[in-house]
C-alpha cells in the first residue's frame, strides 16, 4: 500500500491514477480545502474512487494524532507526500506552516516511528529564490527565499536532512518547477490564460512579461515520481523539469493558436517573488532516476485546451 497525501490535488491525482494502473493500491489522503473550486478536487476523487484497489481517509496532517492513527491503522510501503498548500502571494505565513511545515512534520515523525521504507516529497523551484544562476542545480546555494512559501519548502527539505542524519530515514526530495497539463490548478497562468482567451478577457501580465519559466508536463513529471519511489536513496533531492525555459509571450502565443483567439494583454509592473529566468538543471534526475521529458510544449497545451473545452464545455 503506498500513501499518497493531496491525492485530489492535480500532482497527487495524476500519481494515484499511475499508482492503480500500474496495480498498486493506493490510500489517498485530502482535507479537500477551498484553496480552489473544491468541484475540481471532488471530480478528481470521483474518478480514483472508480479503482478497486483505491481506498480515502479525509485527514488534515496538522492534525498529529490523527496522523499517527492512519499508521497505525495502515502499513505503507512507501509515502509519496505531495499535499501542501500552493504558492500565492497573498497568505499569510500561518497558512504555510500549517500546512506545509507542521503537516510536513507529523508525517515525516509518524513515517520514521512506522519504519516506512521510502518517503518522498514535493519540494519546489521556489527554493532557489533569485538565485541568477540559471539552470538551476540541487548543489545551488539557498540561503536567501524569496517568498514565505520557498522558506516553507526549504524548512522540508532541511528536516528530511536532519531525519535522515539522526535517525537513518530515507527520503526524496522532489524540486518540481512549472506543472502543467489536463485537470490542473486553476491558479496557475496557463489555465487563466486558456480560461481568458476562450472567453474574450483581458490577461494581466506580471514584471512587464519579463518573465521566462520551465514548463514540465504532468505526465512527464509523474515518471520521475513514480521513479522516486521505486528507487530508494538513503537522502536525496533531485529537479523535475524539463530544462528549457519558456517566457510568458510564447506560452500565450501557442495558446492562441490553440485556442484561435486573439489575447487581450495588460501589462503591469507589479514585481514577482523570484528570479526572472528559472529553468532546471535536470543531469542528476536523468542520470538517477532516468527521467527525461518526453511531451513538447504545444503537445502538452493541446491536451490541456482539449481537456478544459471538455471540462468546462466550451
């Protein structure tokens, strides 16, 4: 049984759907939060409940002691840890360390008593902050955030280490950057681009659209997931992206040619809480964990447009 923590969450849905498929069995965890159209989350569920060998436990990992009754209860033989609560500007620091710091350590503490053989987590590009070293590489300095969330994963990252040190726990960090693909976060700028363009209004674009990023598709990410957890590393963090980087102008501009619209753009100065250009160095990941990105970015696109017009029945 492999623990899936955010499984109605779009990174935690799609690794459980490759998890069953591949006939494992899964225990998904959720607190099913509002961060987002819950609709969404509960449309993901609907369809890993549709697996016989799925199984759900609602549960806030803030919560210790019900953290530690789902060991109890359960024996994992890996934990794929992927439920945090997501970048965005405007929280506050108590709903990071809520969730991100104090969820993260109930479940790494009730793991390692449980003696679970393989723990591995979701980290995030935002750890390296402004660093202007472009690609980013594990080995890259991270002593300087830019954000309250990026400190939220760095604080992850630094106890898997001290876990690891003090008790032998292995675990994986995960250093995920831009995400995309079918049934994916509605916060995110590709889905408001799509949602925008599809119904005629204006897209704001942040930095003056200065702003290059390493777009990754889901389906691709989740191999280097699903690899994560079938090889185990004493401690390790590995990039999960896919090495080119993208600026904002051309991520609207191939959805304008999916979509067969015309964006209406507004630019804004307003400043972002990272370096401008960010793509993964991804030698270590491909060396380690074989992971090498297959779907381009127009591919990758196609399929999310197609999704959102079913979705959404445009």
């Amino acid at each position: 049984m492999i623990l899936v923590t955010g499984a109605a969450g779009f990174i935690g849905f799609h690794t459980a759907q490759r998890l069953l498929d591949r006939g494992q069995s899964v225990l998904g965890v959720d607190k099913l939060d509002d961060s987002y159209d819950p609709s969404l989350k509960r449309a993901r569920l609907s369809i890993l409940n549709g697996y016989t060998k799925f199984r759900f436990a609602y549960i806030d990992l803030s919560d210790s002691q019900a953290t530690e009754e789902l060991f109890q209860g359960w024996n994992f033989s890996g934990v794929c840890h992927l439920a945090a609560q997501s970048g965005n500007r405007n929280k506050s620091f108590d709903a990071y360390h809520k969730s991100n710091i104090e969820g993260f350590n109930n479940l790494m503490e009730s793991a390692c008593n449980a003696q679970v053989a393989n723990f591995v987590y979701a980290s995030s590009y935002s750890v390296y902050g402004n660093n202007p070293h472009v690609p980013c590489t594990e080995t890259d300095p991270l002593d300087m955030p830019a954000s309250l969330y990026a400190a939220s994963k760095r604080a992850n990252e630094q106890q898997a280490f001290l876990y690891h040190q003090k008790f032998n726990f292995p675990s994986t960090g995960l250093r995920f950057f831009t995400v995309y693909g079918p049934w994916g976060r509605p916060d995110m700028a590709y889905f408001k681009f799509t949602q925008a363009l599809l119904e005629g209004k204006e897209i704001t674009i942040y930095n003056q659209g200065c702003l290059e990023r390493d777009f990754v598709y889901i389906d691709d990410l989740v191999d280097g997931i699903i690899s994560a957890l079938d090889n185990i590393y004493p401690m390790a963090i590995f990039n999960l992206g896919s090495a080119h980087p993208v600026s904002l102008e051309e991520l609207i501009s191939v959805l304008e040619r999916l979509t067969e619209k015309k964006a209406r753009k507004k630019y804004i100065c307003e400043p972002i809480d990272e370096a401008p250009q960010i793509w993964a160095d991804i030698n270590k990941s491909q060396e380690m964990l074989h992971f090498i990105p297959h779907i381009e970015l127009e591919e990758g696109l196609a399929n999310f447009v197609k999704w959102y017009r079913k979705q959404y029945r445009v």
